[in-house]
C-alpha cells in the first residue's frame, strides 16, 4: 500500500444502507420498478465532487423524509444476486480509499423472513443463496485489493424479543464462518435490552460477539445497559459523553465506540445538524477507544476516505491518532486472532519515518490521557520488534 495513504477500518455498515443512488437507479432498472424523479436530486442540482455516486434528495432535518428515502431504496433490493452488486460496489469504491477490514450488517429478516397469518416463515434457501452472492463479491473485490471482511447478524429490536431471539436462532441452523458478530440495531427507544435475554444468552452460546446499537439518540443509561448485556462494542454510543463514570467503564474495560459522523449529524437531533456539536474530540482526548464508521454509506453520501478527512478537517485529529484509530478498530475486530496480527503489522509498516518521530514524540512529551500513551507505547515496541525481527 502507498506509504502517504492511512490503512483505514470500517466496523459498522449495514448493507442496505450502502446503496449509492447511481446504484439504487441500476437495481430499479435491472428489476423493472419505477425510479421515482423525486428521490435524487437531479445532475448539476448538488455538488458532484462532494457526492461523486448522486445524491438522494431527502431533507436532512427530518428524520420522516430520510427513512422514507432508505424504505425506497431497500424496495429496489429484491433478488440474492442484487446483494452482490451492492457489496462489490461498496467494498471495491472504499477499498481504493485504504479499507483494509470492514464489517458488514446484513438482517436475516430483510433477506429472507415473510409473514405468513401472524407466523414469520425463514426462507433458509434464500438466505443461503444471498450470503453466496455477498462472499462471492468480496472474492471478487480480493482479486484486486487486500481486503477482510467479516459479518454481523442484526436483530431489529422494533420487531419486538420474539423476532431477535428467532433471528439468531434461524443462524445457529444457518451458520456461515465469516458471521462473527451479533448487533441489536432499529429503533433504540423501542424496548429495553434486559427484553432481549434470551437472545443474548444465545449469541453467547453461539461464539458470537455482540456489538449493540446504544447512546446515539437514547442516553447514557442505554450504553451501560448494553454493557451489562456482555456487549463487547457498541454502535455509536456518543451519549456516553454525559457520564463520568461510564466513560472510565469504556477505558477500563477497552470497549470501542464506534462513530459515524456524518450518520450522527444528520440522524442525531442533539447535535442540531452541525457538526462541530459532536462530542468524538473530548471522547477520544478523555482515552475512549473510538473508530471511524459509515454507517449508511450510500444513503448519507459518505465513504470511508470522507469520515476520516471529517475527523482531521473538523475535529484536527492528527495523522498519528488517525492510525489510532485504526489500530483501534482492528483491536476491537470480530475476526480470529491471527487475522487480527496481520492487519496490526500491515498497519504498523505504513508507518514512515515521520510517523514514528510523531509516535516517539507524544510518548515524550506526554500531553495525552495515560491510555492513550498505552497504545503509543504498545505501538512503538511493536515497530522496534519489526526492525529488529
Ligand atoms: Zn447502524
């Protein structure tokens, strides 16, 4: 990889929720449905650097309007091959951007679960022939890049216990080796994690590990909920920012926040759609394991390369603690141990000779949270431990 470009992770994208609108126009074509006119702003009405797949015209102070906009999308989603343009399209546009490992949420109740006199039936076929098309387009997108991805199961928590906990269910009869993770996602407000017992009992049985939804529009007390649950990550959790106390759980316990800006500016009301309201520089300066997400790629017009120019533009995150965050995401990664090792090194190479000044002058002149310097110092032995190996 080029020495200048950061290695770059991406831990939470729901599939769905990548569809670019050139890609949404394609799938409407390729399954005959109509396109409405009103759904992207028209060439030459937006700025076509800032959004270089289109744009979806929804109004971004309006919560309604955007999810009107991802139920449109998602119609255009109809046959298990759509998924594997979706994936490749996403994966190879942000593997040229420096991803090196992402995980993507797919929602076995999307995919392949229909209503049938109140009973949800699970179409096990359909389900298989999907995961196909989606690995089938990361062996594609591997042909050209050195790319990792690993799944998440995602319970939708608005569809109530019964549905999470049958969700998970229907994958222990599903299994698949790259699903690693287990993510309770939808409406935070809707029900309380303690509902959910029996599918986090279930996960646990499964060896999956869990990264929870909690504390981007619901509070503090929603993250330490999902903690008390084993959540070994959790999505978002910027409302974390309001408790002292939880913020030293995070540190103590390594726990990684992952952050998605522009999906955070646009979704959570707090931050009155300015991002400069978002809390990620005090959380990161406190010692919080943070990363940088898309969340939603295609519907907020983002990709990887932008949330990091965002977090060095907005919030002046350095090059260095842009690799920490980096090397925070594959710390925190739902992928084997050895695979984790690899991706450190291939990290740690693209560091140059500045880098490792940088590195070795902040652990000098110690202005960061003592956990912070924990990292750098973790960093620097395994660069030395290169040199001399
Ligand atoms: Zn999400």
């Amino acid at each position: 990889m080029n020495k200048q470009i950061i290695p770059k992770v991406i831990l939470h994208e729901h599939v769905e929720g990548s569809i670019t609108p050139f890609m949404a126009k394609k799938l409407a074509d390729k399954n005959h449905l109509p396109f409405p006119d009103s759904l992207c702003y028209q060439i030459g009405d937006y700025n076509e650097i800032e959004y270089k797949n289109g744009r979806y015209n929804y109004d971004e102070s309006d919560f309604v309007s955007f999810i009107q906009t991802y139920d449109t999308v998602s119609n255009f989603v109809k046959n298990p091959d759509d998924y594997y343009l979706i994936t490749y399209d996403f994966l190879s546009r942000n593997a040229k951007q420096g991803l090196i490992y992402c995980e993507l949420f797919l929602s076995p109740y999307h995919i392949c679960a229909t209503e049938n006199q109140g009973k949800v039936v699970w179409d096990q076929a359909r389900f298989q022939q999907t995961l196909n098309q989606m690995d089938k387009a990361i062996i594609d997108v591997q042909k050209e890049h050195n790319i990792t991805v690993r799944y998440h199961v995602i319970g939708v928590r608005h569809l109530g216990a019964e549905v999470v906990y049958d969700t998970l269910h229907f994958i222990e009869n599903n299994p698949h080796p790259f699903i690693t993770g287990f993510n309770i996602a939808g409406n935070e407000k809707a029900g309380h994690f303690d509902d959910f017992e029996k599918a986090h009992q279930l996960a646990e049985k499964l060896n999956l590990k869990k990264s929870y939804h909690a504390g981007e529009i619901d509070s503090a007390e929603s993250i330490i909920q999902a903690l008390k649950h084993g959540a070994n990550r959790i999505g978002h959790g910027i409302a974390a920012i309001e408790d002292d106390s939880l913020i030293k759980q995070l540190i103590d316990n390594e726990i990684t926040l992952e952050i998605a800006l522009t999906s955070n500016r646009i979704l959570v009301n707090n931050l009155h759609g300015d991002i400069h309201n978002h809390p990620i520089r005090q959380l990161y300066d406190k010692g919080v394991r943070i990363t940088l997400n898309t969340d939603d790629a295609g519907i907020f017009g983002t990709d990887i390369e932008k949330e990091y120019q965002l977090a060095e533009q907005a919030f002046h995150f350095s090059r260095l603690e842009l690799f920490d965050i980096t090397l925070c995401g594959i710390d925190a990664a739902f992928v084997e141990s050895n695979e984790k090792t690899r991706l450190l090194n291939e990290v740690l190479s693209c560091f140059n000779n500045n880098d490792k000044r940088s590195l070795q002058q902040a652990i000098n002149t110690n202005q960061y949270h003592p956990a912070i310097i924990a990292r750098f110092k973790k960093y620097q032995d395994l660069l030395l431990q290169h040199v001399n190996g």
